[in-house]
C-alpha cells in the first residue's frame, strides 16, 4: 500500500487547503493545518478563503492565504474574477490541492488547480474534481458526534498526520491591524492600554440572537466592575441597527464598532479581558487568540461548534429541537433557546472565565 498522502508529498511540495464561506470555519481549520505544519515543517502551506477573510494569515509564520474575490451581480466580472484566483492557483503549482469546503465554487477550483493530488471527501458532490476521496471521519477515528475541529483531524489522520487528539487553534495579530485597531478604539472612546471587554450580540439568524436588553444588563455589570466596553458587529445596516437594539437598552455609553476589517476585529478580540457573544465567528476568533470567552448558543450544536479553547464557556438551555436549521424556529412563536438563557447564567459563566 502506498503512504498517506501526507507522507508521500515531496521536500516543499506546495499544499492548497479551500476553504469558502464561513469565518468560523476558517479559523477553526488553524488547528488541524498548524499540526501538519508541526509534522511537516518543509510543506508550504496556502489556504485559499474568501477575500475579506485573507487578513486572518497577513501575519502567520506556517501559511498563507490567497483570497477569493466575488464580484457582484456582475456575471462577466464574476467570471475574470474566478479565472484569475485559478490562474494564481495554476502558477503556484500546488502539488497538491485539498477542498475543506465541498461546493461547486470549490470543486471547480480543485479540478482546475493542475495538482496531481486533488482531494475531497467521500460525500461531496461533483466527483469529477477528486481523484482521491477521504472516507467519514466517524470511519476514521471510530466515534460518532465530535467537534468539528475533531472531526477534520480524523481527515487528516487518514491523509497521514500522526497524533492521537487535535490540537489548538491560533491566530496571529499583524502589527499593522494592531495600530489601526487602537486608532478605532480610541475614536470611540475607549482607552485600548485599559481593560475593556468585548461584547458581540450579533447574529444573521435572528434564531441566534440573545435579546439586546440582556446584553445591555451585561455590559452594565461588566462596567461596574471597571470595565470598558466595546460591541462588535460587521458593517451592514441590519447588524448596525442589532447594536444600536443594545445602545437603546442602556443610558451606558456604549462603543459600538461595525466598521473593522477582520484583521482589526483579530486584534480588538486579542486585546480585550473578556468577550461574551452569540455563537458566531468572533466567537472563534477569541478562542484562537485566547482570550477568555462565554458564547450564548440556541439552535446551533455546541457539541460540534462550540469555541475550540479551554478558555471558553458554552451557555446553552436544553431543548428536544436542537440542532435545528436556524433560519426560522419551528418550535416555538419564537426562539425559546436562545431566549431562555438568562443574565445571571450568562454572569455566573463570566465570573467562572475570570478567575
């Protein structure tokens, strides 16, 4: 039998991880991606993510990123934009190409890549991309529900990275993001040399979102305790008009900031004392940068997405409808999951983070 594909790359054999979409996804795959470079500090490893997520490697010592641009609505730019990323793709000669993601867009991009190794799983669709297919991790590590940092480690292990349990996440903060994120702070009142905490009370589904009064009940008693206070949130109009739900619920002064980059938001996130927030990509974002985190999950699976970090404590009420979808709750007139977490639990898991 031949050696794990891991085992059989070439001295500096350059390796493409796709990873489309998710932010929390991205961050998570750090964990799984640092351990091969550990094993295999010869590989050049590259991930290619979405275009505003390329910040998360502009300071990484094990990887780097090429971005993917999406243009808007725009069919024919869509098209340059994707033939450029593949021609990118083509020159690197990755030897090579390992598609974390598994839609069409990346399917594409690994059949088009020109790498000898192209790899997908065994339940992704458009098989014409993959001449080489990883079996369910479940197969692999024998076990059925795990996180998702788990169950891409079985993936790997199947490839040929060695090792027994997956290990941390970790992102790094690049100097320039730093300055430019202290700049905003302080425009926004906050004194960045001081302990302040990161709140994140947005969510796109609404059936992950804590009631904004209860993030501003947090932020109170966070403030009392000397805290500064930041909410985080990304630059659209309806996560914009989320944290202005929670500045309406407090006569507390309040810095909100939904105009960071990612890589501004890395070094908000690394610098604070604490974040407390729904379950969502800062979330993971914290726990790769360690700081201390309490994440609020509702419908979401926290078994399989909850913060990789000893640092992090999950808050979740019990229900018979989790997981669920999340677009809509079909249990209830309104998602009592999420709604059912209270202030004092969320308090008590803050004061168990900070000791």
């Amino acid at each position: 039998m031949p050696a794990p594909l891991f085992q059989q790359l070439p001295t500096d054999a350059r390796v493409l991880f796709i990873r489309l979409r998710n932010l929390g996804e991205a961050v998570l795959d750090t964990a799984n991606l640092r351990a091969l470079k550990r094993f295999r500090p010869d590989l050049q490893i590259t991930t290619l993510v979405e275009a505003i997520y390329a910040d998360l490697f502009v300071a990484d010592p094990d990887m780097q990123a090429i971005p993917l641009t999406r243009a808007a609505k725009d069919k024919r730019s869509s098209l340059g934009a994707r033939l450029e990323v593949i021609k990118e793709i083509r020159q690197q000669k990755f030897c090579a190409v390992i598609n974390l993601h598994g839609g069409p867009t990346s399917a594409q991009l690994t059949f088009a890549s020109g790498a000898k190794h192209r790899v997908g799983a065994s339940h992704f669709r458009n098989g014409y991309a993959y001449n080489l297919r990883i079996p369910p991790a479940e197969e692999i590590l024998g076990r059925a529900e795990m996180h998702t940092v788990e169950y891409q480690f079985g993936q790997f292990k199947w490839l040929g990275l060695p090792g027994e349990e997956a290990g941390p996440t970790q992102l790094f903060v690049a100097e320039t993001h730093r300055v430019s994120a202290h700049e905003k702070l302080r425009a926004a009142g906050i004194a960045p040399e001081k302990e302040y905490a990161v709140l994140a009370p947005t969510n796109e589904f609404y059936t992950k979102r804590w009631l904004p009064e209860r993030f501003a009940q947090v932020a109170e008693q966070l403030s009392a305790q000397g805290l500064q206070i930041v909410l985080t949130g990304a630059p659209t109009e309806e996560q914009r008009a989320q944290l202005a739900a929670v500045q309406a619920a407090t006569k507390l002064p309040l810095a909100s900031l939904s105009s960071l980059s990612i890589g501004e938001l890395v070094a908000v996130i690394a610098g604070a004392k604490l974040f407390a927030g729904n379950d969502s990509g800062p979330a993971h974002i914290a726990a790769a940068v360690k700081t201390p985190s309490v994440v609020l999950f509702g419908p979401a699976s926290s078994v399989r997405w909850r913060p990789w970090s000893k640092q992090a404590e999950v808050v979740q009420n019990p229900f018979a409808c989790n997981p669920c979808a999340m677009y809509k709750c079909e249990a209830f007139d309104e998602p009592e999951c999420i709604r059912s977490i209270t202030v004092t639990q969320v308090l008590d898991a803050i004061a168990r983070v900070s000791v």
